[in-house]
C-alpha cells in the first residue's frame, strides 16, 4: 500500500509538468494534422480551381497563341448602363417661357435612349431610374444604378439660364469646382444654395481616390462630341459648350463612370422650340448613344 502511495505521490511530483508539456504538444500536434488534413477536405467544395502556375510545357508556341486568341475572343459580359431621368413628380426642374418642363423633357430623351440601345446595341442591358412622372431623391438614383450593378450612369438634364441667349449642350463630370458658373449650376440641380453645394467639397476629399474619376472623363468626353456631332449634323447654330465637372450631388454616390448631361436650355427660344420636338429628342438620344457605343467598344477591349 506504501509503494502505492508513493508511486502515486511520486507520479503527481513528476507528471503535471510532463502532463502539461505533453497535452500542449498533444494540442499542436493536432492542429497540425487538421491543418494538414483540412486543406484536401476544403479543396473539393471550393468554387474557384486554382490556376495553373506555368503552362505546360507540352503545349507548343502556336498552341498557346491559339489558346490566347480563343480566350480573348469568348463572349465579354453584357453592357449595363443605368439612364436616369432628371427631376420628375414633385420636381419639374427648370421650366421655360412656355411652361414646358424640364422633368418631361428628360424623361422623353431617357425612354428615347432605351429605345435607340435596344435597337443598336441588343446585347445591352439598360435601366431607367424612372418610367413615369414620379418623385425620386437625388440618392436614390446612384443607389439604383449600384443596385443595377451598371458600368455605367448617364443623368439627362435641361439647362437653364437668365441669360435668354445662353445656349448649347455641356457634359458634366463629378469633381470639385469653383467656377461661379458650374457652382451656380450645380447648386440649382442639387436643390441646395450655392453655400451648400460648395460644402460637398469636403464630402469629395476623397474623390482622387475614386478610380472612375478617369473613366467618367473619358465616358464624358465621348458622349459630349458624339451628341454635338449629331445635332451639328442635323441642326444649325448648336453650340457644343464642352466637358466641364461640377459637384453635382445626383453623381456622387454613383461607384461606376458617370456623367449628367445639360441637353440644352430650356431657358433660349430656338432651344426650348427644339427640346419639344420629338426629332430633336430623338437626336439627343442617338447623340448620347452614340458616344456610349464608343465608350464600350474601348471599355470592351480593356477588359
Ligand atoms: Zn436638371
């Protein structure tokens, strides 16, 4: 019975250190083996094959250009553009001498460029942030267009000046502005005073970061001369007043290229004439289409 106790005294001497240092060995060792064994067991679930490190080397050298060419040539993802609207229900915009209101007049160029895509471009996917006369926030509108996972954002306005004779079509990117002009602009299409609008400035801080910044220039730039080289074709006396960036509220949450495009003032006689005219609609729309074909094409061969 002695040597019992003994042993067993001598045991719990001994062994707690030498327990401790086994369990904790024990625990490694079997983190190990599941690390070891959990890795085939993950690879049959996981969606994504891992790609091949080095082609192999039975492959000849036109093989693999052939391989290459087929792999460049298979099917790119459908183009998915996101048209909105300008203003709508409770918002008319600008309107001018005649009561003609910007809200219908941007709706009427927003259903045209639906149609002239599903015409021209059939493989597109477009969306219109409204169908009919209905009242939309200025956030709701970018949110569609992130929601629609669109490549890009295209939102229709009409101009509109105190200066009767002011006339022509700009294009607008987002960025930070302190031209009196664009400020003015911008702070009458955000519904906000000229103060307010300024105030985004610090909202924006983070704008270089944004990468569509160079993509909305290039979309901006393309859907700009190819709608004055529409109408120029088919009007006198248009005015192509250029690409400008302005702090336009409506672009800012907007995570793809995207561009707000002044059609023309409602604000000038002939152009007023001309924005009622469904011919005239429907150039701006082939114009605005137009350069968002050219858009694709390029932004196609990047991918
Ligand atoms: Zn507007």
């Amino acid at each position: 019975m002695f040597a019992f106790l003994l042993a067993v005294a001598l045991l719990a001497q001994v062994n707690p250190i030498e327990l401790k240092q086994k369990a904790v060995s024990h625990k490694i060792n079997s983190a190990k083996a599941n690390k070891v064994r959990a890795k085939p067991k993950a690879k049959p679930n996981s969606p994504k094959k891992p790609a091949p490190a080095v082609a192999k080397p039975t492959l000849s050298l036109d093989a693999l250009l052939n391989k290459a060419l087929n792999e460049s040539e298979s099917e790119p993802e459908p183009l998915r553009i996101v048209v909105d609207a300008g203003h709508g229900g409770a918002d008319s915009g600008a309107v001018g001498r005649s009561g003609l209101k910007e809200k219908d007049i941007t709706l009427a160029v927003a259903k045209e460029v639906k149609q002239v895509v599903k015409k021209r471009l059939p493989k597109a996917k477009i969306f219109l942030t409204r169908e009919d006369d209905k009242t939309l926030s200025l956030a709701s509108r970018a949110d569609f267009a992130n929601h629609m996972k669109a490549d890009l954002f295209i939102s229709i306005h009409v101009n509109s000046s105190e200066n009767r004779k002011a006339q022509g079509v700009e294009t607008y990117y987002l960025n930070i502005s302190h031209d009196r002009y664009a400020l003015r602009l911008a702070a009458r299409e955000n519904a906000m005073t000229e103060t307010e609008t300024s105030h985004l400035e610090y909202i924006l801080a983070d704008l270089a970061m944004k990468s569509s910044v160079t993509d909305s220039v290039r979309l901006g730039r393309m859907v700009q001369n190819a709608l004055c080289g529409n109408l120029m074709r088919k009007y006198r006396g248009v005015k192509d007043l250029g690409l400008k960036h302005a702090m336009f509220y409506v672009l800012m949450g907007a995570k793809m290229p995207a561009v707000l495009v002044e059609t023309s003032f409602i604000s000038n006689r002939m152009e007023e004439k001309r924005l009622k005219q469904h011919q005239y609609q429907r150039a701006l729309a082939e114009g605005i289409v137009n350069g968002i074909q050219l858009y694709s094409e390029q932004h196609m061969a990047m991918r």
